[in-house]
C-alpha cells in the first residue's frame, strides 16, 4: 500500500503501520471523535485502540504460527484492510501448514471474542455501563472480524486455506482459480449488501473484487507470500 513507518518491535519482529491504517482508524471513530462527549469520544478511543490490537493479536497468531511451522515471519504491517504478516522465506509446500497458519489468525479472533464477552459478563463490568460498551463492542467486532477472514476469498485466510486444501487434490492452478471465482461472488455478495449506501462494505466488495480477480487472470503465477 502508500507510505509506511515502523512503530516498534515485538519480540525482534518490526511492526509497520501503513498510512491506509490512519485512514481506517479515522472511519472507525469518526462518530465518536466528533460527538462532542467527553464520553463517547474516551469510548471511541478505547474502541479503536481494542481493534488495533485485535488485529495485531490476529497477525501475531500467523507470525508465531509460521515461525514454529518452519516459515520465519519479516514484518508485520497494520494497514486499510486490517493487517498483513509478511514472511522472509517462501511458504512451505505442505497444504496442512499453510492451513495451520492460516486458520489460526481467525481462530485469535474468536478467542478474543470469547474473553471479551466473558469480561463484558462480569457484574463489575455490567455494572458500569462505559466498560461495559467497549468489552461488549470489541467482543462483537472480534467475532466479526474472524467470521469475515474465514469467507473464500483472497487474500483472507480463508480462501488461503480453501486453496491449499484444494490443492491436496487438484492442480495448484485449479485451486486458485476456484478460490478467485468464489472470491468474485463475495465481492458480488458485498456489493448487494452495501448497495443501499455502506460505504464500507462496497470498499471491501472493491477490495475483494480486485484482489480475486487478479488472482484468476494470474492463477499459474506461485501461491500468496503474504498472510492478512
Ligand atoms: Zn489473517
């Protein structure tokens, strides 16, 4: 994507945020910080601050992953569609450790769902209805977020991990293509759903649409290298 700067290093592993982040940042908060409450905008800032760090937990989870399955992680950058962990080496052949390390960064999501919506239960918690907003809201956006990286389609998770599955019988070239055709009709399905005016999910339907078509007109070129 555009220009990007590194904030830090999370055990030796650089972590970039790309200027596309500070524009999602802006869209998620954007109610809040222009609310003119004192409370709504501390709630939009823990709100945004909770789903920053829900996207890192979820390229972690595919950076430890691939580091323990043989696929050193190089960097990870937070950017307009959430994340990417991108690797220093080529990704192993073996269709179940590119499951592994695909499948794992939803699975951080619904783990991060589950804490939350434990938290947002807890009658401190319930009792105070600030905490209670954030916990309850980041539960949900947590559940979201997983549910969405597991639709078929590049580059999410879950098209990563229907082509390798599909990979394990069929040729490396039909796989794709049968991904990149299920991810033009996740743009399509995008597309129905944002008709009526959300701006939002006719980016991702443009997203989705790109990125899957690019991937049938290329279906011979090598796997994905990166990891969102
Ligand atoms: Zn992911």
């Amino acid at each position: 994507m555009g220009a990007k700067f590194e904030i830090g290093r999370i055990a030796g592993l650089p972590v970039f945020i790309d200027v596309s982040f500070i524009v999602l940042i802006v869209l998620w908060g954007e109610g809040y910080f222009t609310s003119g409450s004192t409370v709504q905008m501390s709630i939009g800032f823990l709100l945004v601050v909770g789903l920053a760090l829900s996207i890192l937990v979820h390229e972690l989870a595919h950076a430890v992953t691939g580091y323990h399955l043989g696929v050193p992680p190089s960097h990870i950058e937070l950017n307009g569609f959430g994340g990417l962990c991108y690797w220093a080496g080529p990704m192993r052949p073996e269709a179940w450790r590119r499951i592994a390390i695909s499948l794992v960064g939803p699975l951080s999501n619904f783990v991060l769902y589950f804490l939350f919506l434990q938290l947002s239960q807890l009658p401190v918690v319930m009792g105070n209805r600030f905490v209670f907003t954030v916990t309850g809201y980041l539960a949900i956006a947590n559940w979201y977020m997983g549910l969405f990286n597991l639709f078929p389609a590049f580059p999410l998770d879950g098209g990563k991990a229907l082509e390798a599955l599909l990979g394990t019988v069929l040729s490396a070239m039909t796989a794709r293509l049968i991904v990149g055709v299920l991810g033009l009709c996740a743009a399509a399905y995008f597309v129905y759903l944002g008709i009526n005016g959300n701006t939002w999910l006719l980016v991702i339907a443009v997203m989705l649409g790109l990125a899957n078509y690019d991937a049938v007109q290329g279906a011979k070129r090598p796997p994905w290298q990166r990891w969102n």
